[in-house]
C-alpha cells in the first residue's frame, strides 16, 4: 500500500485540529434554559483544550501568579516534543497558523516567483517576535498578563468569537428570515429545515453584541491581508508562542539536510517555504524558523533535501542581538509601573468595573487573565463586554459586565467553567450563593450594589407608578423594596406611587434592575464595584465582630 505524502498528512493535521477548534469554539456558548434555577448548566466539551496545550499561556500562567492552574500542565504534551523534532506544532496544529497558510497559498505564482529571493528568504524583522516574547514574559513576571493581547489562541478566539461569529450569526438570521417569511410555501419549508440545521450547528441561542467587536475583525482581516505580501506574516514576525517554540527548537535532534551536488538552483523549496528559514542551497537553515510544513522537501524535484535524526549539517539559529534583547525585557519591565501609574488600576479605580462572578482579586485578575474572550462569548444574557478603559491600559479587552446589554443569570456559572487560566475561578451555583435565600447563604459572590438616581426614577422625580426594578430583582427575599408614598402631580393632585429602596445587604450586584429600567438613555438604578466580595477594601457595609 502506497503511503500519503508527508505534506498532505500535515494538511490532514491542520484540517483536523481547525476543524476540533471551530467546534470547541462554537461550543463555548449557552445552549438550554434556566427555567429550573436549582439546576447548574455545564458545558460538556473541553473547550479550553487549546489554550491548555498552549506552552505560552502556562509559562506566562506561571511568572504572573507563581502557580500554575490546573489544566496548563498539559503544554508539557507540546514543549517536550518540541525540543526533540522542532517546531512541529506551527505547521501541524496550530489553528490560526493553519488560516495564514492557506491564505497565503492564495498569492499568485507569478508573482512570488518574479519576487522570489527578495520577498521569502528569511530577514533580519522575523526577530521581531523574540522581542515581543521576552517584553511579554518579563511583563507577566512583575504581575501582568498582557501576554494575552498576542497570544495565537487568544487573538483567534477573540477575533472569531466576538467578531466574525457574531456577524454570521446575524447575517444567517437575516437571510433565513426572508427565506421563513416567503410567501412561497416550498421556500418556508426550505428556510424552516435550513434553521434547524443551522440552529444546532452553527447559530447562536440569541444574537450576541460584543463592543468593539468590528475593531477585532478589522485587524483579524488586516493581519489575514498581510499574508499576500509576506507569507505566513504574523508566525514570521508577530507570534510570541512561536518564538518560544523556535527557542525550544533550536537544540532538535532532527534536522534539514541539504545536497548540494544534487541541487540545480530551481529555487521550488524556497517558493513553497513557509517560515523564512531558507531551505536553499549555499545558505544556512535556520533550524528557530522552520515550521516542519515539509513543503521544500516535497517540492524538491531531485529529492535534495530530507529530513533526518542527527543531522550533521550546522544550523544558523535566531540571529538575536543581545542590546536588542536586553532592549526587549527592559521595554517589558518598564511596561507594567507605566500602565499602573495611570488611572484605572489603583490611582483612580472605575466605579463600573464589574467583574465576572469568581473573578479573583484584581491585581491577580490582571496577572491571570489572557484577554480571550472565552467567558464573554458563553454568557447567555450577553453581559460580559471587553473593557476599553474601565480597567485602564493594563485591563485592555479583560472582561467586565455591562447591565445595560445583560445581566448575570442566578444560577449561571458558565464563565468560571471555561476560563483556562483560574481568573475566575470554577464555582457552584451552589457556592454562587443566589440560587437560595441570600439570608441563609454562607457567603454569596457579590458582583457590586445597585444604586438609585432619585433624580431619574419615575416614582421618585414624576410622579409616575414603575416598580420594574422590584419585579426583575432576583434574591430571595428581593434587595428592592417599595414603600407607598403620597406626591403632587404636576396638576398638584395628590397621587399614590409606591417608590422602590435598597436593601445593600441583600443586593448580589447582578445587574438586572439597571437592565430592565425603562429610563433608556441613562437608567435611574445602576450597578458599581463597591460591595464586591473579592476586595476586602472596596466596601460599603461594615461587618462588626460579635462579642
């Protein structure tokens, strides 16, 4: 029996794990009901596999918060390997890599033959991404995960799944309601059989919103662009994870080896290359570079190159300047007291940082958090958003609840599930503490407490019955109350309205109240950080010790 090609097992690899990924990621989301609040929704699939395969994620995981979370332990399944055969992972498993492969397979062969040897030889700016790693590791070892902002898995998570996904999600909805709402009997049917394939494959439980959702496709579809002027641009400059790949790589028993006496200067191994590591003839490979695509060899066509254990060939390895280095983790040191000197972590903390129910306290929250977007593309009520300047620089794009889009559901924990990094972290509905009488509960998760604008509320300041607050309020016994009151209209005649209290030690900070609150563009009652129960200081009700 005649075996495959090694290259189109690598296309296999790639379609397989894109494919696991896809599916991971569609099933990162809220698929049921929480009519029976006793019961606790779980999501069956490991969705954090990637991320717990990710070595980047788990060594900036361990400089940031001096642990390692459960789960990231699983990297080693990559980095071992890595240091015996090379960078097998950029060409053979990785998602993301898989979409800049493909992309730049798109560029015509005319043109990358006319600019072959000045456009895909390696340059000197493919160092670029060893820099990055060293200012992102130096930055998670004073106590911050901005390494998330780079991170392959993190930015495609992020991209596709508050993003593009969100935009199909819409798009698909639109055109099956015109299909649904023909007036053609054939055509309803055909849009009532494509949405229930769609709805249990493809389609969202309710169209999600995410804040700058159209930033993160502009600039996924930007880096996807750039594929057509350099090959695979972001693995050869961008990526942090594959510079520590590269590193890890650069002692592996296995090797290119090249004959020279056979090679007749065609140049097809270099056309095909897809890291920049020179597989050409007179040169030397550079071992950091190449991701195992196994394209050269297969182009070859007097069978010139292979790949062998032990290879007697020198390498040339990552050509890194040791001032540019130096430069590196200096630009990463100096980055954290820089962004911790503007407002927004302790100098002058936003009063809507709400943060995810679990969510640890946050100066380890900002060690630990990657900036994927997992927890907020599982919220079923919408609700987490990625900051922009609510956590100032340094929170960029981590997680924060905004009720005016959703609340927090009672017995929702979903967010504390799929987190990879212990962020937030894995609690019960039971531990949650909303789901029973909030009197009775040990230590409910306080998100804030709700407060009323007095100015605003219809009761309060126009004389007008509203107790929507009251009937959206989800603790037992509820945190609002009303009391009757007597006010003069604007007639002057006396009117009876009931005008709604808080009861502080009672509000979970849940967000529903300021989400149904009728007044649209600034609601009477809203939500702030104060009360949480992960910050000791951040408090508004003082416990005194019985005697």
């Amino acid at each position: 029996m005649r075996l495959p090609k090694p290259t189109r097992l690598r296309l296999y690899s790639q379609i397989f794990f894109f494919a696991l990924f896809l599916f991971l990621l569609l099933r990162t989301e809220f698929h049921g009901s929480f009519r029976n609040s006793a019961s606790e929704i779980k999501i069956p699939y490991p969705v954090g596999l990637f991320f717990q395969l990710d070595p980047l994620i788990g060594l900036s995981n361990a400089l940031a918060a001096h642990a390692l979370y459960r789960g990231l332990l699983w990297c080693l399944l990559i980095l071992i390997p890595t240091m015996f055969i090379g960078r097998f992972f950029c060409g053979w498993i990785c998602p993301l890599g898989s979409i800049h492969h493909f992309f730049s397979s798109l560029k015509s062969e005319r043109k990358r033959g006319k600019h072959l040897l000045e456009s895909n030889r390696y340059k000197r700016w493919q160092t670029t991404k060893y820099y990055i790693l060293g200012a992102t590791l130096m930055a998670a070892l004073l106590g911050t995960g901005v390494v998330g902002w780079l991170d392959p898995f993190s930015f495609l998570v992020r991209s596709i799944g508050l993003s593009i996904l969100p935009a199909t999600n819409y798009a698909l909805q639109a055109a099956l309601a015109v299909l649904e709402h023909n007036r053609f009997g054939p055509v309803q049917t055909i849009g009532g059989v494509l949405h229930f394939i769609l709805g249990s494959v493809l389609l969202s439980f309710k169209q999600p919103y995410f804040r700058q959702g159209i930033w993160f496709g502009f600039l996924f579809f930007f880096i996807l662009a750039l594929n057509f002027r350099v090959t695979r641009f972001w693995c050869r400059a961008l990526c942090p994870l594959g510079a520590l790949l590269g590193i890890v790589s650069r002692w592996s028993v296995l090797g290119l080896v090249k004959n020279p006496e056979h090679c007749n200067d065609c140049n097809r191994c270099l056309l095909r290359c897809q890291g920049g590591d020179d597989p050409i003839g007179g040169v030397p490979w550079r071992q950091p570079e190449c991701h195992l695509c196994l394209n050269c060899v297969d182009e070859c066509p007097v069978h010139g190159l292979q790949f062998k254990l032990f290879p007697a060939q020198t390498t040339a390895g990552a050509n890194l300047q040791r001032r540019r280095v130096l430069t590196g983790l200096a630009a990463g040191a100096a980055l954290v007291p820089l962004m911790r000197s503007t407002p927004g972590f302790a100098a002058e903390k936003h009063e809507r940082l709400l943060r995810p129910p679990g969510a640890v306290d946050e100066e380890l929250f900002l060690a630990r958090c990657i900036r994927c977007g997992e927890c907020m593309k599982v919220c079923p009520n919408n609700a987490l958003q990625p900051a922009l300047t609510e956590a100032g620089v340094e929170g960029l794009w981590t997680p924060v609840m905004v009720p005016r889009l959703g609340y927090c559901e009672t017995s929702c924990v979903l967010c504390s599930q799929v987190c990879p990094t212990g962020a937030i972290w894995e609690i019960t509905a039971k531990e949650k503490g909303w789901s029973v009488d909030i009197s009775s509960a040990a230590k409910p998760v306080r998100l804030g407490t709700a407060f009323y604008d007095r100015g605003r509320c219809l009761p309060w300041a126009m004389a007008t019955d509203c107790i929507v607050c009251e009937e959206w309020c989800p603790t037992s016994p509820k945190a609002v109350y009303l009391r009757p009151a007597e006010v003069l209209d604007a007639a002057g005649n006396v009117k009876q309205v009931k005008q709604p209290y808080l009861d502080p030690s009672r509000c979970v900070g849940c967000g529903a109240c300021e989400h149904a609150c009728p007044v649209q563009d600034r609601p009477a009652v809203y939500v702030t950080s104060v009360g949480e129960s992960r910050s000791r200081s951040n408090q508004i009700l003082l416990n005194r010790r019985k005697a």
